[in-house]
C-alpha cells in the first residue's frame, strides 16, 4: 500500500468524491472547491509516487480518466442544482467538456504511435548502430511522460472558471478557463503530430536487424551470454557481468526483456536485447561457439536450436537447493559447476545429466570475498544474518525468518560479549508469504531497537570527528556517482545504460560505453563501499535492504554468518569464517547434513537458535574453532580448488568447448562436401532418335502421376 503519506492520501481522495457530491447536491461552491482540490492534489500525489493503490482503481473501473469524469460530471450537478441550467455557462461546460473528450481520443493514439514506432525490434547497448542507421532524438520529455496524466489536468482552467463564474454569476470567467482548456488540449494534440513523421521515427525493423547483423558479422562475437527473466530476476545476469568482461573470447550478452536491459548493471561488453523469438532466430549468430545460460527458462529454446555453437548451463548460485539439479539441464551440451559437489549433486539426483557433461570451473564472481584470521584487535565481531525468502511452495525449511528469524536476531543483539548484527534479508522476502513479511518487519524493528539502545550504552562510543569526515566522504562520492549516471537525487541507479535520457531508441543510439567514466565509476564504489561503513560505529546494528552494500561486502566486513541453503551459504565459505544454517523444516542434524552438503562444517541451528553459541565461541577465539579444518575441505569440495584462479579456469572451459563446437562444425561442412562431391547416378542412353517413343496410355498416366 505503500507510505502512511500515501495512504493518507489515498483515504483523501476516496472520500473526496462523495464530498464532491454532497457539495454538489447542497449547492455550496465553496465546499465544491475545495473538495475538488483536495481529490486533484491526493491523485497527482498519488501517480508521482506511483501508489499501488493508484494503478489498482483502474482494475474496478475507477481509472484516472473515469476519476477527472465524474468530477466534471459532479460540476455540471453543481450548476443545475444552483439553478443555472438555463444559463449560456452551463452549455458552455457541457460543450468544453464534450470537446474536452473528444481530445483524449487523438492525444491518446498520437502518444501510443509514437511510442510504437520508436521501439527498437532490438535493443542494444555497447553495440555502434549511430553510424549505421539514423535514429532521430526522442520527442521532448515534457511531451510523453505521464503523458494522459498532463492532459487531463488541463481540465483545471476550465473547472476554475466555471467555479468562479458561478461564484461570480458571470459568465465572462468561466469562458475564459474553457477556452484556456480546450485551446491548449488542441495544441497539446498538435505539439505531437511532427513526431509521428518518418524523420522523427527510426529505421523499420528489417533495417534495424540488418544494421545489427552487419555489427555482429564485424564484432564476430565467439561466447555469448543468454539471459530472460522478470525484473526480479536482473540479478543473476549481473552476477555474470565481470566474467564476461575477462573472457579471453570475444563477449556478447544477449537479454530477451526489455525489462532486464533496464535494470542491467554497467558493463563494457556489447549487449543486445531481443524481445521477439523470430527476430533472435534471424541474427546472424553464426561466429558464436559457445553459449552461456544463467537461468532454466522457456526461452532458452530459440538460441538452444542453433547448433553450431556448444550450449553451457552455468546458472546463478551454487546451492542444494532442487533448483541446482534441474532436469531441464541435460538439454546443454555441459553443466559448469564450482566443484566437486556439484558433479555429484547431479550424479545423486540422476536427473538425465551425464557425468562426462560436466565440467568443474570454480566461481568466478567469488573473487572479490577476502579471507579470514580473526577479529581484528579493539573491535568488537560483526555477524551478518543473511536468511533467503521463503520460495514459491511454502517449505517450512526454505527459510529461517518465519520460524526462527527473531529468535537469533534477539540472541545476537543481546549477545554477551557484545556482537554487532547486519541484517541483510532476500530482495524477495515476504513477495509470497505474508507471513514471512510480518517477519521481516518484526526483524527490522528488533535490530533498529537494538540500535537505538546501543547509542545510549556507555560502553560504545564512536569518534564523531571520523564519523562526520566519512558521512562527508560518503556525500561527495554519491555527488560524483549521480553526476556521472546523469542523475541529480542521491547516489542515483547505478545503471548506465542510457536510462534517465531520452528513450529506448535514443539509449540505443547513444549506449556506447565511455570507458574512461566506467573506470571511474568502478573505483568510487570501492571508495563508496569503505566510506558507507565508516560513516557509522563499528558497534551499530544495521539494516540493509537495499543493493548497495552488495552482499560480498556484507561478507567482508562480517566475522561470521547465520543463513539458510541458499547460493549464500555457498559463496560465504569462499572467505573461510564460520557460519550457522538453520534446520528450520527440523529434520534433525544429522539429516540435514546428509541433505544438504554446504552445512557439513556449519553450526545447525534449531528454531529456538540455542546453539548460536558455539558460533559467537568460534568467532570470539580461534581456538574454540572446531569446525575451522572441515570449513577448509569443505571449501575445496564446494568451490574447487584455490589454483588455478576460478576466471583462468573459466576461460580454459570456454576455450575447450570452442574447440568442440569448431570441430563438429568443420565436420559437418566436411560432410556436406563430400556429399555433393559424390557421382550422380548414371543417366540411361538416350533413346536414339530413329526409334518412336510411343506415348503413355491415360491408364499409365494415373499411375506415373
């Protein structure tokens, strides 16, 4: 529902109709004036925040064209029931709003043609289609966004007019705030028309597959990454990103929704969205040798078909999740894992996935987590709880929120010896689950008040003249980063992908990386990340939710983690600290051990989190460290070994697989060669010409037919 500020909106705009009714029917307007205002101000409101509530009305017929309606409607009530049915205003309003309407109609086809003819069949970033291809400037901003929104406000002047003169009984007022709203609707129709002109639109879509395909056949990209998804999903692409970047092979990244492009994190390697599966069928793909696959997904099957590339499932975690042994997988050619354990995760599952298909590679994207030797002198040990969502089937061991979240959270910030907690939950967290969500919340409130009571504990104190220089820090580096995204509030998207100028055709035109300003975007979230976490005490509890800090720094600044079977559990042992994974479905230890490889080393928690002591002993000395040599086997079984670098082996990979797919491609151009080179059968002698041929009877026809 969103902020108390927009509910309380909401609640004001609802209950400014029926106001405007009794206004209406009394007549009084004074009272009609101001319920109008108040019902104009809560809905535009509304759509700048982009209420939920908002966008629902629509669905039980209570849309933004039905609202301003009504309102003019109430209007006309208003005039009748003041006795000026016979009076020129009162035609006059129900003529400006007759009119009024009928503008919606033009105004509302000109802005979706135009939105029409100015996307892209493909859309792309990191790929020079400017000096193939003239795509115009998008249409000014002011013209298309919330573009029905704008126009229907323009009824304000005559609505004022009409208001004043039959405050005034003058009928001179409200004429002139009809002729400001219908004159400036025409020319709001009119602004539009130059834009549906071919000089203001781009290429058709032949021309625009045609200037890609001449991109590609001069890029000759060798691996590709394929991704499709929702929204929420953006994440396991982005995950991939910095691989791509290293590749030894020429990159490409291929994105099947718009909506994935929007939210793609920068990246120096060309990328290509294509929404339509003939489209994507129709590049010229034919330089790729190996294609990458982030996710299990129906779409998948329009690069699958190709078969002169080699198809690889790399995925976007490593876990024990059901999810890591899909039988989908056997349709690759191979399944990368980290290591050992995922070679025989599959081997177990026997979902159809050969041994002889997999191929151990190590994370790439692990690199960044840091290593581990104790808690530095003087500071006090930070533990992250980091619990994943509660999933789609309702599993009671999917995560620990519902059933034990607010148990280990009241256990750790009521930690003696003192811990620091960082409460970093699922992006997903509580989509599904209301009660997971009531969980969530709960958390936040838990570890905010256990904030709040930390400042006033005389055993913490902070060095304020070093907190104020990062909290400064902090501000200049946001400052630079919104300057350089093209944003002007805050740190901004971090996107730079062209978002925040023009449209998609403009992006596309414009998308072409500026290395020098992604290097410097690269070094100020490293600047940004070590000023976030000193702009507050080393002691302070802290929620985060957001995407920055990103979990590997959430890892590097923590002592130890409680966590569910995620990916999570799996990378964190990258940095070799201890950890706990909750038995929230309690199947037992010894069970959930045998179930799930990543807890073998891990302390298991039950719902109660009793056992969050061995923890906090192993954290605070070395020594009562148990389970710190099974952490190191454990490790290499999950993760592969630390030699060679987990990218090196990456590259060998795609470098082996290439050489597969070059070699069954030459064997079949060997093949077709061979083939077409083979003697024709012999034609029989002609028949000499001497000799009649007698002609086929009609019964031989039928039969020869």
């Amino acid at each position: 529902m969103g902020s108390a500020a927009e509910l309380a909106a909401a609640a004001l705009m609802m209950l400014g109709f029926p106001a405007l009714m009794l206004a209406a029917l009394v007549p009084s307007v004074p009272a009609f004036a101001a319920a109008a205002a108040v019902t104009y101000l809560a809905d535009h409101y509304l759509h700048r925040k982009g209420s939920y509530l908002v966008n629902r009305l629509s669905k039980v017929r209570a849309g933004l064209s039905i609202r301003f309606l009504i309102r003019q409607l109430l209007l006309i009530l208003l005039l009748a029931r003041l006795g000026l049915a016979d009076d020129l205003i009162y035609y006059g309003a129900i003529a400006c709003f007759i009119a009024f309407y009928g503008l919606q109609a033009p105004h509302g086809a000109l802005v979706t043609l135009i939105r029409n003819r100015r996307r892209m069949p493909v859309a792309t970033r990191n790929v020079d289609l400017a000096s193939r291809i003239r795509i115009p400037d998008a249409p000014p901003r002011r013209l298309l966004h919330r573009s029905a929104e704008k126009m229907l406000h323009l009824d304000l002047a005559a609505v004022a007019g009409i208001l004043v003169s039959a405050s005034l009984e003058s009928a001179v007022v409200g004429f002139i705030g009809i002729g400001i709203t219908v004159g400036v609707g025409c020319l709001y129709v009119l602004a539009l028309v130059p834009y549906v002109r071919g000089a203001k639109i781009p290429p058709n879509a032949d021309t625009v597959l045609a200037a890609v395909d001449d991109w590609l056949s001069e890029y000759r990209p060798e691996t590709v990454l394929y991704f499709s998804g929702s929204k929420d999903s953006a994440y396991q692409v982005n995950m991939w990103l910095e691989t791509m970047e290293q590749l030894d092979s020429k990159p490409l990244i291929i994105l099947r929704e718009r909506v994935i492009l929007n939210n793609l994190a920068p990246t120096t390697v060309p990328v290509i969205c294509v929404p339509g599966g003939v489209h994507l069928m129709n590049l010229d793909l034919s330089n790729v040798r190996v294609a990458l696959y982030a996710a299990n997904v129906g779409k998948n099957i329009h690069l699958l078909r190709v078969p002169t590339m080699k198809h690889v499932f790399i995925g976007h975690g490593d876990s024990d999740k059901l999810a890591s042994v899909n039988p989908y997988s056997k349709v690759y050619d191979e399944v990368w894992t980290a290591g050992r354990a995922g070679r025989d995760r599959y081997a177990i599952a026997d979902v159809g996935v050969r041994d002889a298909d997999i191929v151990e590679v190590g994370r790439p994207q692990l690199a960044p987590i840091q290593g581990w030797s104790g808690v530095p002198e003087g500071r006090i040990p930070t533990v992250l709880y980091a619990p994943t969502w509660e999933g789609w089937d309702g599993n009671p061991g999917n995560t620990s929120i519902v059933l034990a979240g607010e148990s280990i959270v009241k256990k750790l910030v009521s930690a003696d010896p003192p811990v620091r907690v960082l409460y970093k939950p699922h992006p997903f967290t509580g989509t599904v689950s209301k009660e997971a969500g009531a969980a969530h919340r709960r958390i936040i409130a838990l570890v905010e008040q256990a904030a709040a009571e930390r400042v006033t504990d005389a055993r913490f104190t902070a060095d304020t003249a070093a907190l104020t220089a990062a909290k400064a820090e902090l501000a200049r580096i946001e400052a630079r980063l919104a300057e350089l995204s093209g944003k002007g509030n805050g740190r901004g998207n971090g996107k730079g992908n062209g978002n925040g100028k023009g449209d998609e055709a403009e992006a596309t035109r414009d998308g072409l990386v500026d290395i020098a300003k992604h290097e410097e975007v690269a070094r100020l979230r490293a600047e940004w990340n070590t000023a976030y976490w000193r702009s507050f005490p080393g002691h302070e509890h802290r929620v985060i939710t957001g995407p920055e800090p990103r979990l590997y720094d959430c890892f590097n600044v923590s002592d130890a983690m409680v966590s569910d079977i995620s990916s999570v559990v799996s990378d964190f042992i990258a940095s070799g600290k201890p950890y706990a994974v909750t038995d929230s479905a309690e199947v037992g230890v010894e069970e959930f051990k045998r179930a799930n490889t990543a807890v073998r080393a891990a302390t298991i928690l039950s719902n109660s989190a009793a056992e969050l002591g061995e923890l906090l002993d192993a954290v605070r000395d070395p020594a009562a460290d148990a389970l710190a040599a099974d952490r190191e086997e454990l490790k290499r079984y999950l993760l592969g070994p630390d030699e060679p670098r987990s990218i090196d082996q990456f590259n060998t990979a795609v470098g082996n697989l290439a050489i597969k797919a070059e070699t069954r491609n030459v064997g079949q151009e060997s093949r077709t060669a061979a083939g077409a080179d083979m003697d024709p059968e012999p034609e029989p002698d002609p028949v000499p010409a001497t000799v009649p041929v007698p002609r086929a009877s009609a019964a031989e026809d039928d039969l020869t037919a």
